[in-house]
C-alpha cells in the first residue's frame, strides 16, 4: 500500500469530494428522505407500540413509574436502525452510481469498468437488502446487552460499522470489478475495510455530521476500493 493509498488519505479524499457542490445534494437527501418516510410511521405507531411494551414488562414497584420511559427508548431504538438501514439503501441504490461516476472520471480513469451495469444493479439490491436483514435482526436480537453498561457506546457502532462495509464494498466494486476480482479484492483488504466502515460509523454518531455520514462512507468506501483494484491489476499487469 503506497503512502497515497493510506487509510488516512483516502478518508481527507472523501471528505474533499463531499464539499463539493455536485456531491451534497447526494449527501443530503437520503437521509432527510429516510427520517420523512419514518418519522410519518412512528407519528402513528409510536404510542401504540410503547403502550403494548409497557404491558409486556414485569409487575415490579420500580417500574410503574419508570416503565413508559423505557419503553419509549425501547421504540427509539428500534426505529433508529430503520431510518439508518433506510438511508443506506437509498444512497447504495441511487446516490452512489452518480457519486462514482463523478469520481472514477476524475480520479480513476484508467481503472476500466468490466463489470455489468445491470448485474451491479440488481446486486448491489440483492447484497444491501441481504445486509440490512441481518444488521436489523442482528440489532433488535442485541438490543437487551444496551442495559449493559457501556454497551451503549459500542454495539450501535459495531453494528453500523459491520453494515457500512458490508453494503459499499460491493457497491463500490460492482461496475467496475470482475466477480474474481471483487472476491480478491474484499479477502485481500479485510483488515481496512472493516476499518472504513468503523471510521463512517463513528461519524455517523456525531450529530449534524450524522447527515452526511452515509454519502461520505459511499465516496470512502469508492476510494478505497478503486485504489485497491487499480493496485490488484498494476500488479497482474493488466493496463485497461
């Protein structure tokens, strides 16, 4: 990995192409459309549903007054990875093929596109809502641990970190790698994939930073793996 190729430079590239005026329409609208489409479900399922978790919980004395609290953080915590999910899925599908567009032509050009543009589409579906169910499972499974303490500050960003690498690994191989190469590609570069995606998680707990969170994940992860490719056939003499 050249010095160029480093984590560190890859994310100041991401962050620089997300200033750019072209890159923040694309940044903000899936998540402002994500928490529209939600906040419309939670403002008639919210009430409904924490009024159905406080008649689930146990007849203890301490509970009468602190159970409808926790029952509405309960909903808040089961709401948060859906508008979360929701987001992802609208930058994975729509936002980042104009994104990676925009970057591949300026900073990629001699990485050719030997992927198939319909083939990506509907893999790019297929591998987000297949990462979704198992991060939205995986949460709601979890959820008890966050009454361990410290728990709180770990297993929302293991979880969003696991997704964020999960979803824009493929997305960001997808029009441009061969299957052999992408399977190369994500075995090779395990270690600083998960790292990515553990960086954009992060972020996306920083608050007003959270909006464009996801955008800068989609152009980190664009980044990281177009550099990747570039090295993997630079390596294998392949010059197109």
């Amino acid at each position: 990995m050249t010095a160029t190729d480093s984590l560190p430079q890859t994310v100041l590239r991401a962050a620089r192409d997300l200033l750019r005026p072209e890159m923040l329409w694309h940044a903000l609208w899936p998540p402002l459309l994500a928490l529209a489409l939600w906040s419309g479900v939670a403002y008639f399922a919210w009430m409904p549903v924490s009024a159905w978790i406080v008649t689930q919980l146990p007849e203890w004395s301490w509970l009468t007054w602190l159970g409808a609290w926790l029952a509405h953080i309960a909903v808040l915590f089961v709401f948060a990875p859906l508008v979360y999910f929701t987001a992802l899925l609208l930058v994975a599908m729509f936002a980042l093929p104009r994104m990676m567009t925009l970057v591949a032509a300026r900073d990629y050009p001699d990485v050719s596109r030997q992927g198939s543009v319909s083939a990506a589409l509907w893999g790019s579906l297929a591998n987000t809502l297949a990462a979704g169910a198992i991060f939205i499972v995986g949460w709601l499974v979890t959820l008890p641990l966050l009454l361990i303490p410290g728990a709180l500050l770990v297993l929302p960003i293991f979880w969003a970190a696991w997704l964020n690498q999960r979803a824009f690994r493929f997305d960001a191989l997808a029009e441009h790698a061969l299957p052999a190469e992408r399977t190369t590609l994500i075995r090779r570069e395990k270690g600083k994939l998960y790292l990515a995606g553990l960086v954009s998680a992060l972020l996306a707990h920083v608050p007003l930073l959270n909006l464009f969170s996801l955008a800068f994940t989609a152009l980190l992860f664009v980044h990281l793996c177009l550099a990747s490719l570039r090295r993997l056939r630079s390596e294998n003499g392949i010059t197109v």
